[in-house]
C-alpha cells in the first residue's frame, strides 16, 4: 500500500476516545452487540483470539462516541441483525469486528516487542492498525471509500438455522461469521480482489446455484485463505484527503504451488475434514 498524506483524525486509543472515529467517547459498548449476545447465549462463552488465550464476549468492550454508538450500534446493527444489509453495510459491520479484535489483540500485548507497552505508545503510520484505522473512518462516515465496500463480501443465505460460529483471521484480514441463518465471509482491505478473481468467482456462483449447507460456505473461506496465501498481489491503494482509492487493478505479485498440507491444517482449523480426491484414486 502507498501512503499520500490523509485527513486522519489524530488519537491515542485510550478508554476516554472512541475507538472507530477519535472523538470524545461518551459510553462503552459491546463489540459483539447484545442482540448477538443474547440471541445465541454468548455471554460467558469464549472466543480464541490470536495470542493463544481466550476472552469472554461480554469482555470485549469499546469505548464509543454518541455519533458512532448511534451509526455504528444503532443502524448497522439493526441492519446486520434483520438480515437485509447491503454488502457496503456488511463491510462496515467487518471493518468494526476485525478492528476491534485487533485492538484487543494489542491492548492484550500480543505479538509486540515491547512487552508493558500499550497501543498508544508503538503505533506508527506504516502500523497495519494504523491504516486499519482509515478503514475505520468509513465506518464512522468520516472517510469515504471507492469501491465500496471495499472488500469482498460474501453471502451465504442457508435455509435452517445453524449454531453461531465466528472466525477472525488476522492475516488475511478476514472475518466469517455465521449468524443463525445467514453467513458472512469478508475480506477487510482486499479491495475486492477476491471477489474479481474468476475462479474464486466462479466457486462463489456455483455454490449459490445448488443447495448448500454451513460446510460448504466454510470451506470456501479455507479455500479463499489457502487462494490469498498462494498468490500475493499488490494492490495500489491512496489515502487522500477523506478518501481511500484504490486505482487499477491489482497486481500479482508472486505465486506459490499450491500447499496441500496447508490447505489440510486451514480445513482442520475450520473444523472440517479435506481429502484430496487424487489420494481416494490412488489408493488401492
Ligand atoms: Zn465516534
């Protein structure tokens, strides 16, 4: 990514500054909203978070201006929860998600030198969280962003009701999350490259064409992750003004051969059992 001067609002992330726009916070909120909570009984369940360790939903709390709790709490959530959001809304729902459990990871003091030291203290402007933060200001409004959403949303509409589940992959800066009857796959900053790719395109279709369960949809995210660390691209992104750009198309970078003890791990991850159709055929 390529770094023009930006309008990003200058902030500590402190518990006195909301955390999605920088402004003065007036409350704390959840990062998995209530009705979340309640509706598949989160409260004392854990989540892994990268560092190894687990925390409870009903922990992870952000501090929140008036503006953003209403925005951000109040119409996104009410979106995401009646089922009928548009994928720049489901984008900006992931955007929260993916930054706020980043936050915590840091908050937390994961995968940092300096041990003691908080977000405030070691963020720089070339930090991944830092432009992660220009991310953020779309989701408060203060940005604006082109294309939008913009990454790739993906959307699966099951037709019965599955457990919640929810996986945050820092790396890819990717989130899935299966909401009851409805299941989100969302690359954060990819600007839609995995949506544009043809033959991530053509599975996506092909899936939404037939009669398709959780597993399926699961294991197109492990297929998309394995795709994402195959190929690397370079995507030309500006941040000017209020703006992020992305202008051209992305560019490929380099290519791996396809690692089938990886995909395997990835699938184990996910909870799912790949086999590889050429070992069926071989074997005797
Ligand atoms: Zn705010």
């Amino acid at each position: 990514m390529s770094g023009i001067k930006s309008d990003l609002i200058e902030f500590d992330l402190t518990k006195d500054k909301c955390f999605v726009c920088g402004r003065k916070a007036n409350t704390v909120e959840h990062l998995f909203p209530k009705w979340l909570q309640h509706k598949f009984n989160l409260w004392d369940q854990k989540i892994h978070i990268p560092n190894e360790t687990t925390i409870s939903y009903k922990q992870l709390l952000i501090p929140l201006c008036k503006k953003c709790n209403n925005e951000v709490y109040g119409q996104l959530e009410n979106k995401i929860k009646s089922g009928n959001a548009s994928d720049a809304e489901i984008w900006r729902w992931a955007n929260k998600m993916h930054f706020g459990l980043t936050l915590k990871n840091q908050f937390l003091e994961w995968d940092r030198k300096n041990p003691g030291n908080k977000i405030g203290d070691i963020i720089s402007p070339s930090d991944p969280l830092e432009q992660s933060r220009h991310f953020l200001h779309c989701v408060s409004g203060d940005f604006t962003c082109s294309p939008d959403p913009f990454g790739s949303v993906f959307k699966f509409q099951l037709d019965y009701e599955e457990d919640f589940n929810f996986i945050h992959i820092i790396n890819s800066q990717s989130i899935y999350a299966c909401l009851g009857d409805v299941i989100y796959i969302v690359f954060v900053k990819d600007g839609q490259t995995m949506k544009e790719d043809i033959a991530i395109k053509e599975d996506y279709e092909s899936i939404l064409s037939g009669k398709y369960k959780m597993q399926d949809a699961l294991f197109f995210y492990a297929k998309c992750i394995e795709y994402m660390d195959r190929y690397t691209y370079s995507i030309p992104i500006v941040f000017s003004g209020k703006q992020i750009l992305k202008f051209g198309k992305a560019t490929l970078r380099d290519e791996k051969p396809f690692d089938k003890e990886k995909f395997s791990a990835i699938c184990n991850r996910f909870g799912i059992t790949w086999i590889d159709s050429n070992d069926i055929n071989k074997s005797p």
